[in-house]
C-alpha cells in the first residue's frame, strides 16, 4: 500500500507509525508489530491506528514498504559516495563496504533488524511476501554494487552482508570480532581465495583461534536430551522467540516443571536446542555425500543449522547472555567446508583453499539459505546461479 505521509485530524502520522512500529520490533521482534501495542505506544486508540494503515496485514506491508524506502536513502547514500570515489581497488571497495555495513547496524539499526525478522519469519512460513521480495531485490543489487563493483551477484552479495550482518548487531563493540570481519570483507572483496594482495593467510584463522569457546550446555541423560530436542524443532519451526518452557514442554511432553528443573532459565534452553540442531547436522553430515550436485546438500538439517544459527545472532542483539553464544557460531562458520567441496560447488578451480575462503563461503552459504526459504526458491538451482555468477566475476577479475 502507498505510504501517506499527510498528518491526520488526530495527528498521527504514518511516519510516526513506522518510527513506533520499529522500535516494537526491535525490542521485542515482529510478533509485537500487532495494533494495539502500537496504539498504545502512540497515546491512541486502536481505530486510530487501523484507519491509518488498515488491518495487521496491511500494517505490516505498509511498515515494510516504508522502511524500504528509508533504506533506499541509505543505498542512495553509499552508492553517491562510491561513484565520486571513482574506480576503485579491492582494499578501497572493503573499506567502504565495511562503513556502510557499520553504519547499517548502528544508526540504521532498526531498518537491519526488521528486515531481518522479516526474511527470519518469512523463512518459516509457506507463503511469499511480495513487499519484502521488492526490498531484497533492491538490496542485494545494491551490495553487489558495493561489493564487487557491478550489480550481477546480488545473491552472493546480500548473502553474505545478511549473515555478517546479524551477528553485527550484537557483537559490533567486541574488537576482535571487528576486526574479523574487516579481514574477511578485505579476502571476501578480493576473490575470497588466496592471492598475491590478498590478506596475510594465517591472519583471520590466528583471529578465529583466539576465541573462547563459551560454557557446554550438559545434555547427559536421555530427559536432558529430549527436552533439547524438543527446543530444536520449536527454533526451527516457531523460531526462538517462541522457545519457552511452556512450548518445550508440551513439544517434549513432560510438565513445564520439568523443563525448569532441567535447564533453569530460558537462556539456556534455547542454547541447549541450539546445539542439538548442530547435533543432528554432524550426525548427517558423513550421509550427506559429494555427489549431490552443484549446490550445497539439500537436506532439513543443514536448513535447520541456517535457520538456528541465524537465529541465535538475531536473538542475540535483545539477550546478552546469547552473545558469546552467538560470537561462537560465527567463529565456527566454515568448520564443515573441505577442500573437496570446492570442485563439487565449481568454485575455485585451481585456487588455494584455507580457513578463511571456508568461512566465506559460509556466511555467503548461509545468508543465501535463509533467503532461499523467504522466498522460497529451488534451493539447488538458486545456489548453483549465484556460485556460477562469483566464479565467473571471480575469473573476470583473475584474468
């Protein structure tokens, strides 16, 4: 629906409408972006609200379209700042890249975490939403842009700036974490493999090493392990805002009691489910073969690991004791990339293969997943196309 900015005989405008509705998601996530909240929030009465932006469906297509076109300010910005830059090198395009995607999650933050939620939500769900399919084509061409200096691996581009992105938002002030992802954008800018400009090759798995791993969720008796269970398949279906002891238990069926008894508060349920979806990935992963094509395994545990890792970021940026939780899945993105899936995916042919080309490829991998289910494409085809598309921006680039 067209925005209306004009002010109404209440004096409600939409623009004060999307400011609240925005500030509901990102403090309690797109579940909260219902009418009376709203009203609430404004000093209004719900009729107020509905005869503004109509029913919650158009609410949220009306809030979607409208934080489109703030973030079509934002490219606006960057892309103006790019082009009186002029042509410029692989080091100068990361350094830009590496501004703006500051700047994205700091003072655009709202707009992040929004159209975040919304490619999470829409992930989990069987229908397609217009409105958020216009605002992800937009961007990604405007990352590729940015990225790669031309606008033909928008897939890639908005993969791999989505993932990054999510753990942003609540990991931005760690500096080590800052300066990880300024050396992989560097690599990630450069052709993501080794080369003679690239970044120092020990310089980002040194980094990735020097992390900690944060404390073990114990699941060390068959009760523990169905109630962990029961949180995974709640994440992956529901999402994590929706992992609660109540849901949990009746997912596993035992009492609420039981599940508090077990792992006390709610931080530690959802990371308990967490790692039993990373579980169920690892004990698929030697049935998930190399002769699957050229796109990552289709399968529902390497889409249940996108959509709880991904979720685990996004929850992070509302619940601190999530964020070592989170700075752990991004330093373990890559771990499961070999060597010999390089020939299978036709990526790198002949290029070296280290630490870092394997975390790229995973952010990219990962972004890309969930925007696959928001849109819901064919999963194969939209890999192979977009990996085709870098490595042949990758062999323009070599030549």
């Amino acid at each position: 629906m067209p925005v209306n900015r004009s002010v109404s005989p209440l004096g409600v405008s939409v623009d004060a409408i999307v400011d609240q509705a925005l500030d509901l998601v990102a403090a309690g996530g797109l579940a909260e972006l219902t009418l009376r909240p709203l009203a609430t929030g404004l000093g209004v009465s719900v009729p107020v609200i509905s005869s503004r932006m109509g029913s919650k469906g158009q609410l949220l297509e009306g809030v979607t379209r409208a934080a489109h076109a703030r973030d079509r300010a934002f490219f606006g910005k960057w892309r103006d700042l790019a082009h009186a830059a002029g042509v410029m090198e692989a080091a100068a395009r990361a350094a830009i890249v590496e501004l703006a995607l500051r700047e994205w999650v700091t003072r655009e933050r709202r707009q992040a975490i929004f159209f975040i939620e919304l490619i999470h939500d829409r992930a989990l769900r069987p229908d397609r939403f217009p409105a958020l399919e216009d605002w992800l084509d937009e961007a990604g061409g405007f990352w590729s842009e940015l990225l790669f200096a031309e606008t033909s691996l928008p897939d890639v581009a908005l993969g791999y700036v989505l993932d990054e992105a999510g753990f942003s938002l609540s990991a931005d002030q760690d500096p080590r974490y800052a300066l990880l992802r300024s050396l992989c954008l560097q690599r990630f800018v450069g052709g993501m493999f080794p080369g003679a400009n690239a970044v120092e090759p020990d310089a980002i798995a040194l980094l990735i090493a020097s992390f900690g791993a944060p404390p073990v969720v114990q699941v060390d008796d068959a009760k523990r392990q169905l109630i962990a269970d029961s949180a995974a398949s709640v994440i992956v279906s529901q999402g994590i805002e929706n992992v609660t002891h109540r849901s949990v238990a009746l997912a596993a069926g035992v009492p609420a009691s039981t599940v508090v008894y077990h792992f006390g508060g709610r931080p530690t349920l959802v990371v308990a489910g967490l790692h039993a979806v990373i579980a169920r990935f690892h004990s698929r992963r030697s049935d998930l073969g190399p002769d699957r094509g050229n796109a990552p395994p289709d399968d529902p545990s390497v889409q249940d690991l996108i959509k709880a890792t991904s979720m685990i970021a996004l929850a992070s940026a509302r619940e601190p004791s999530l964020v070592p939780y989170a700075i752990d899945m991004r330093r373990r993105r890559g771990e499961n990339w070999r060597a010999s899936d390089m020939e299978r995916l036709g990526i790198g042919i002949g290029a070296g293969f280290d630490r870092a080309a394997a975390q790229l490829l995973s952010i990219a991998a990962f972004g890309m997943g969930m925007i696959g289910m928001a849109r819901k494409l064919p999963e194969r085809d939209y890999y192979a196309r977009a990996l085709a598309a870098f490595e042949a921006w990758r062999g323009r680039r070599v030549a």
